[in-house]
C-alpha cells in the first residue's frame, strides 16, 4: 500500500490543498484597492481543487477501494 505511487500522490493531493487554502484566504481578505490581483485566484483555485479532487480518487483506489464502475 505505501508505495512511492502513494507518496507522490499524497503530497499532490497535500500541496493541492494548501493551493486551495491560500487562494480562499487571498478571496476572503478585503480589498483595499481597485488594482487587479498579480494571480487570478478564481481560476487558480478551481484548478487546485480539481488536481486535488482527482488525486484524492487515485489515493482512494491505491489503498484498494474500487470507485469505478465493475
């Protein structure tokens, strides 16, 4: 079960969401400014949240619960 597939994938899944942690905190704040934000958060958070989505599927069929159809 601990394979380095595992690992890989647990720290994708882990970096994943603190992507998507700061992108919700950086929403959240106040803005002080007119000025566009330097990183659209929007898009960079639905993405992070798709990568993480996705390796949480393939953690979950590395430890043996099958998710697809059979």
């Amino acid at each position: 079960m601990l394979t380095p597939q595992f690992y890989l994938t647990a720290f994708v899944f882990l970096a994943a969401l603190l992507v998507v942690a700061r992108m919700v905190i950086i929403e959240k704040r106040p803005r002080t400014d007119l000025n566009p934000r330097l990183i659209p958060t929007t898009p960079v958070l639905i993405a992070s949240g798709f990568v993480a989505l996705l390796a949480l599927i393939h953690l979950v069929n590395l430890i043996g619960i099958h998710t697809g159809r059979h």
